[in-house]
C-alpha cells in the first residue's frame, strides 16, 4: 500500500495556529488599548497647557489694567473644548524686588483639589518699577524749557 498524505492541515496543526493567535490576539488589543490611553493623556495635558497660557494672559492683562500684580492665590473654573477645567493661581514674592513668581495649576473637573494636576504653569512677572519705587528725574532734564 502506499502512503497518501493529504495536502491540508492536520487537526493538531490547525489547534496549534489557533492556540498562537489566542495567546497573541489579547497582547495585541491590549496594546492598541494603551495607545489609545496615552493619546488621550496627552490631549487632556495639552488642553491643560492651553487652560494655563489662556488664564497666565488674563492675568497679565488684569495686572496691566489696575496698575499691580495679583497676590497671595486665586481659583476658578474654565471650559475648553467642551470639558470642565479647575485652576489655581499661586502668586509668592521672589528676591528680587518687583518681581513675583505665578504658578497656574490646571485639573480636569470641577474641584481644584480633585485628582492628578495635569499642568503647572510657572511664569515670572516684574512690577512696573516706575510705579512701584517712583523714578527719579534729574532736574536739568525736568526744566528744559525754562
């Protein structure tokens, strides 16, 4: 008698392949999964990032239109891109006279103590030294046209 083999799988080549994408098909959804997740991480910081620059402008125009820095620390809530964002605004002296230093945290959500923070802002503002110390003028430049 001869030996004829047939040209298809076997029963245990076929449990073989099927056991290999059974093990492998969940490491790969896994995968896909964490990707997913890490790009929603960094959507969430950069919205945060702009939470932060949106409210470091307002200050600076609010300091500019009164004639002095915000002190001591402020918090709120601001919506971006459809999502609830809590901030928190720290404003400390620093050594050098008329400069402060600004820190912006930014969270997702309604309470600013609530969760990871997503984004700290530091920022450094200088006073308007005319204003602040009062500069002094020579006398000759003052009476130029007497």
């Amino acid at each position: 008698m001869l030996n004829k083999r047939g040209a298809g799988f076997t029963l245990v080549e076929v449990m073989v392949a099927l056991a290999v994408v059974a093990i492998a098909l969940p490491a790969l959804v896994m995968s896909l999964y964490y990707q997913v997740d890490g790009t929603e991480h960094l959507r969430d910081k950069a919205l945060a990032q702009m939470v932060a620059s949106n409210k470091l402008a307002e200050l600076r125009l609010l300091s500019q239109a009164r004639q002095s820095l915000l002190k001591g620390s402020d918090n709120g809530q601001a919506t971006l891109a459809g999502r609830q964002w809590s901030w928190r605004i720290e404003s400390s002296e620093t050594p050098v006279e008329a400069f402060f230093r600004v820190e912006i945290t930014v969270r997702a959500g309604e309470n600013v103590e609530q969760g990871p923070a997503l984004y700290s802002l530091v920022a450094f503002m200088g006073a308007d030294l005319d204003s602040e110390i009062g500069r002094q003028v020579p006398a000759e430049a003052g009476s130029a046209g007497s």
